[in-house]
C-alpha cells in the first residue's frame, strides 16, 4: 500500500513538473505580462496590446483567452504566430459597464506546437468623475502628406479647484493643446485640441496623450489617439509571393494599385524577365493590374521587383517585391 502511494505521489510530481516546463517556454514569448491603466475615465476606449513573440523554429498557434472578470475583454489578433514574428493579444478595459478599481486575469491558452497556459494581469481604476465626448481621438483615414485635427470635449463633476494642467504626447506627430471654456461650482469643461502632422509615417497610428491634472488622488489620465494615414498611392498585395513553382510554369497573378484620385499607369517593369504586365491608358482610381509570369528553367530562388509608373505628381511609381521558388524539373519533361 505505501509502494502504490509513493507510486502516485512520484506520478503527480512528474504530471506539476511537466505542466511548470510547459508553462515556462511559452512564458518566454511575453516581454510584460501585467499591464496597470491607472486611473482612466468613465466610458472612455482604454486598451492595451500584449506582444507574444516567438523564438522557436516552429509555429505558435493561440487557442483562446479568457477574463476571470468581464471588466476585461481580451481577444486574439494573431493566432498562428511563425518562427521570429511577433503576435498581438488586445485587452479591452470594459469603461463603460465597470467603475471603480477592477482588475482581472486573463488567460492564453496555447494548443500547438505543445499545450499552455500563460495569464496576463489587468487592472484599473475607472473613475466616475471625468467624462470624454467622444471617448477617444479617432482620425479615421488621412492621407499621406495631409494634417489632422480633432477636438473632444472634457467634462468633470467634482471639486471646484480641479483643473487639467497640461498635456504629454507619446508620439513626435502628434500635438494637443488644452482649453478651459466653462466652470461652474464643482463642473468643469475643457476642450482639447489634437493635431496630427503632415510627416506622419504612413500605417496604423495607435498612440496616446496623458492628460495633467492637480489632483493628487489622480494626477493624470489617458485619452488613446488611432488613426490611419493611407499612401498616395497603395498597392495590395504588398508583395507577391508565388511560393514552390515549377520550369515552365505560368503563373497569373493580380496587383490592385489605389489613389485618392483617377490616374494612368503609364509603365510597369521588372528586373526579372518572364513578366508580362500591361499598364492603363485609362485614368481611374483603381487599377486591377494582371501580372503574368513564365517561369524560367533554372532552379533556384527568383527575388525582384515590380515597379509600377504612374502619371501623378511627376510620374509617382510604387514597388511590388516579387519571390518564388523553382524546383527542378519534374520527371519525363
């Protein structure tokens, strides 16, 4: 009876150290695995990104995430993360449904290339107070070269000193100013004013501005800032990737090229022979470009590019990478 017993208590160690190992390698892919908010105000957008990378030589794939609380909604952005990239986990403080200091786990549940678990701490306080309209400073679509302006209103219900201090940006192309325009006993109003400059890189913009006030309780809260700014002229998909191709092979592929007005695509070339590609005397905003490409007989990796010559602006070009590999021939050819 002791052997069986010591037998079951060897098992359960073994089953805990197998579990910790597990827990170990995949806790290797989070650089932070807590995030504090502080304090941010009622109903405002209040979200953060957990970056998984990965450093191993097979892909990573995230099952699922769970919150022990609903004042944190976590979602996967990136389910299969390969060899050296990095993936995205979004946590969402819940502002709108919570007040109050809230916090929550939230657990990442890994199902290949091995199971488990990694969680992820989450907490705030959502102060009842201050109050933003809107809830974040949205952008929307600006293009490349253009400036931006929003405004959004500031309102808070509480002690009659209260004031907002000043304003600090995270972001070298984003500016704010703070206004005072109505004070009323304990109601104060503000408006603040964003600007997003000219020589903004183009991409996804996901930024934030802290917000300075004198209250010692809370000496400052955030405002989240996203936007958009979209090429002059974009291209999609960014790069072609044909993949194992075969000597001899045609393969036919489609390039959309996208302005903000009707343009003509005036020529179009490649440093690798084998394309053929038509440019448009047609001026529209977007050009469905096919792209046909005979593979050569040698063997071997092709890299190149697809430069596309347009009539805006002094003849603006955009680039369209281009790989593949070519196997050798295939028997009896």
């Amino acid at each position: 009876m002791l052997r069986f017993a010591g037998t079951i208590a060897a098992l359960t160690v073994a089953a805990y150290a197998t579990t910790a190992s597990a827990d170990q390698w995949a806790d290797k892919m989070f650089k932070e695995r807590t995030v504090d908010f502080g304090a941010v105000p009622r109903a405002a957008k209040i979200e953060h990104e957990f970056l998984v990378n990965n450093p191993y030589k097979e892909d990573i794939h995230i099952a699922s995430v769970r919150s022990s609380c609903g004042c944190t909604q976590p979602r996967v952005l990136t389910e299969t993360i390969k060899p050296g990239e990095t993936g995205k986990i979004l946590a969402a403080f819940n502002t709108h449904a919570f007040t109050g200091q809230r916090g929550a786990t939230v657990t990442v549940t890994i199902d290949r290339p091995q199971w488990a678990e990694v969680q992820l701490q989450v907490r705030g306080y959502i102060r009842t107070d201050v109050v933003l309209s809107p809830n974040y400073v949205n952008f929307g679509s600006i293009s490349e070269g253009a400036a931006g302006d929003k405004k959004i209103a500031i309102n808070y219900a509480g002690r009659s000193d209260w004031k907002i201090t000043g304003v600090e940006s995270n972001s070298p192309y984003v500016t704010a100013d703070i206004k005072e325009v109505k004070r009323e006993g304990g109601r104060v109003s503000y408006e603040l004013d964003v600007k997003l400059a000219d020589n903004a890189p183009k991409g996804y913009l996901n930024d934030q501005l802290t917000l300075l006030t004198n209250d010692r309780r809370a000496t400052k809260f955030p405002v989240k800032v996203e936007g958009r700014i979209v090429p002059e002229l974009a291209v999609s998909p960014a790069a072609l990737l044909l993949g194992s191709v075969q000597p001899g092979q045609e393969v036919t592929k489609q390039i959309v090229v996208r302005a903000s007005e009707p343009f003509k695509i005036v020529d179009i070339r490649c440093s690798e022979q084998g394309f053929t590609c038509r440019p448009s005397d047609e001026a529209k905003a977007v050009h469905l470009v096919p792209v046909k490409f005979t593979v050569p007989n040698k063997p071997g990796k092709v890299e190149c590019k697809i430069e596309i010559i347009t009539d805006r602006d002094g003849q603006q070009s955009t680039t369209v990478p281009m790989t593949c590999e070519i196997g050798a021939p295939l028997a009896g050819t």
